[in-house]
C-alpha cells in the first residue's frame, strides 16, 4: 500500500498523524537538513529519467499534478499549498479540533476560546532567527519594530477593543521593542501550540512570508 514519509516536520508532528503503517515520521534535526538536500537531489535524478514521479502544484494553485514515472516512489515537490480547494474539509476540521482539545489549557490561559469569541483578539508573529541573515546579511528579510507598531496602531483606529498576543522566535528582542504596548501579551508556547492560537484570533499582522 501506500506510504506517506514526512520529513523536517519535528516541530510540528503532534498536529499530524502520527506514525503509522501509513505515515512515517523522519525525525531531522536542522543540523543534519543536508541529508535531506542529498535525498532530494538523487530522488530528482530519478525523476529526470522517469524512474521516479513527482507531484506538483498547478499553476492556478487548484490541485496538485503528478509526473509519471515507473518507480514507486513520488517525491511532493510543491512548493507552499495554501489553496482552500485542496482541503478536505471534513477530516481537516477533525484534525484541527483534536489540536484544539489537546491544548485546551494552553489556549484558555491567554484567553483564547472558539473562534467567535475572539473577535477582537489579534496575533502578531515576529520572525527573526533565520530572517536575520535571510537572504543576505546586507539585505536581510527580518522587519524593524516599528513597522509592527504602525501595523498594531492601524488595527487600534479600528478596532478600540483589540488585544494583541505576540510570537516570535526571539522572545527577548519583542520585550525589549513592544513589553511597553498596551494590551499586548507575549506567548510562550511551542509551534504547535502556537500556529492553533493564532488560528483562533480574527486576524493578525506577519511577518514577510510567515
């Protein structure tokens, strides 16, 4: 039958499947992401001689299209899948609501219900790390503080009532920019818990390709 392998998904790996006869987990520390880069280039080569297939995403973000090839294996090759009319709503809902009750104690303690009740809850993602250096040193993607507060300010015009909840990978670096923000609370909490919430607020202000 077949088998669906997961790689470099460690962070993330409670909100999926877990390992069955059907779904592997491959656990890879980011330190050892080269493996996977050499695993993919040979799987490439394979794809280039039709030994392998290869799915990718239509150009209108759709549905997904499959390369032929006579091997058995398929290498998903594409890209960020954000079109809602690849989802199957049903077994996504299903999935998402075990998340939910698994961190419900997490959530209600920064005050996070069902969606509905969180209308004026918003989420602020602060992404340094990686961005910092990302795509050169001179040019880094990271965005300075004050472009979150205009942001921040932007939805205070329209909304009095908004809160904020913030994440970010450099927990210290947003209490030295925004700990003096009203209504603001810095979440800590893994990336699990963290994309669940802020999947509940009504909306948020990212950083560039969060």
């Amino acid at each position: 039958g077949e088998r669906l392998v997961l790689f470099g998904f460690d962070e993330l790996v409670d909100a999926f499947p877990k390992s069955t006869d059907a779904v592997w987990h491959v656990s890879l520390p980011r330190q050892n992401w080269w493996i996977w880069t050499a695993l993919r280039a040979v799987i490439m080569l394979l794809v280039k001689f039709g030994l392998a297939r290869r799915m990718t995403l239509a150009k209108d973000g759709s549905h997904l299209r499959t390369k032929r090839g006579i091997g058995p294996l398929t290498i998903f090759d594409a890209g960020f899948c954000q079109d809602e009319r690849l989802l199957d709503g049903s077994k996504d809902e299903e999935m998402w609501n075990e998340a939910r009750n698994k961190h419900s104690d997490f959530l209600h303690s920064y005050g996070l219900g069902r969606s509905d009740e969180n209308s004026s809850t918003y989420f602020v993602h602060v992404r340094r790390g990686d961005y910092l250096t990302h795509p050169s040193r001179e040019f880094p993607a990271v965005l300075p503080s004050r472009w979150f507060t205009q942001q921040i300010d932007t939805i205070r015009d329209t909304d009095p009532e908004a809160r904020f909840l913030m994440f970010s990978d450099d927990a210290d670096y947003c209490r030295q920019k925004f700990g003096s923000e009203k209504n603001l609370t810095l979440v800590q909490g893994d990336a699990t818990q963290s994309l669940i919430a802020m999947s509940l607020c009504a909306g948020g202000i990212l950083s560039a390709s969060s």
